[in-house]
C-alpha cells in the first residue's frame, strides 16, 4: 500500500502496517508553530484537531507493480 503524506512524500508499506500507521494518525492531533518577532509576542504554538484534507491518503498497487517499481529503483533527476 502506498500512503501519500502532504505533496511529495510517498511511503510503501505492507497493507497491514499502513492499517495500523492510519489506525495511529487517525488519534492524531495537528501541531503548527507559528513564527512571529519578538516584539510581537514570539513564536506561538498550536495544537487542534487534524483537518480531514490533511490525512494521508492510501493507494493500493498490486504486487507486480510494487516488484516492477522495487526493480526501477530511484529516479535520476532531471
């Protein structure tokens, strides 16, 4: 199973381990610290329920394909 984190950072993990990783962040809780001057107060820090559109999201890909990538290895960049 791959689990999408935010933009660009993908994970592949056997579908009961991503289960139990979701199972964990779904108890989660958003952590944000906000910088600001000195003079204004400082930095502050947040805690608050996670948004729904910040959960990772899951993919199942077959076990042939996840062979074929495993084979493909890191990408060049470009």
């Amino acid at each position: 199973m791959v689990i999408e984190f935010g933009w660009n950072n993908k994970f592949v993990l056997k579908t009961s381990d991503a289960v139990r990783l979701l199972e964990l962040l779904e108890k989660a809780e958003a952590y944000e610290e906000k910088w600001r001057k000195n003079e204004d107060g400082g930095t502050t820090y947040h805690v608050y329920p996670l948004d729904p559109e910040k959960v990772p999201s899951l993919k199942l890909v077959s076990d042939d394909l996840y062979r074929m990538a495993k084979l493909a290895g890191k990408p060049d960049k470009e």
